[in-house]
C-alpha cells in the first residue's frame, strides 16, 4: 500500500486512538482542567497565607540583623586608630 490508499486505515486507527484516550482518564483530566476544576482548596490557600507572612517576617528580621551588622561595623572602625585599619591614613 502506497499513496493516498494508506490514509483511510492510518485515518481510522489515528480517529479510535484519539477517541479511546478523549474517554479515558487523560480525556477526563484535561476535560475537569478546562473547566476550571484545578482551583486551590482553601486549606492549601490558607498555608499558602500562613507561609507569606513567615517570609515577610523573616524578611524583617534579616533585615534589622543587617542594620545591627553595619552599625557593629562602624563603631569598631570608628574605635580603631586610622593607621590601623587597611587603607587607612598612615
């Protein structure tokens, strides 16, 4: 079989393969995602919001901790002799 009569057979398997997985549960997941039935429940919702707010906690915290950080560092420059520090004035 060469040419165009290949196409009616190749058609038909091609036609019931696409129909067989359409009724199964590839067809039934994509059918449930199309209408809209992947929506987060609201336990995951609410740990998703638990979760933020740690972040942004330790957000703050990182960053209080990075102020104390330079402050440290000024004032142990700052006590130092000049002619000690790398780069200083000698």
């Amino acid at each position: 079989m060469q040419g165009p009569e290949i196409l009616i057979p190749m058609t038909f398997f091609l036609t019931v393969g696409g129909v067989l997985i359409a009724r199964g549960e590839i067809g039934k997941a994509i059918a449930h995602r199309i209408r809209g039935g992947s929506q987060p429940d609201d336990r995951i919702q609410g740990e998703l919001a638990e979760v933020r707010q740690e972040l942004d906690a330790v957000r703050q915290e990182l960053g209080d901790l990075h102020e104390r950080l330079d402050f440290t560092e000024r004032l142990l420059a700052r006590s130092q002799d000049p002619g000690q520090l790398p780069g200083g004035a000698a």
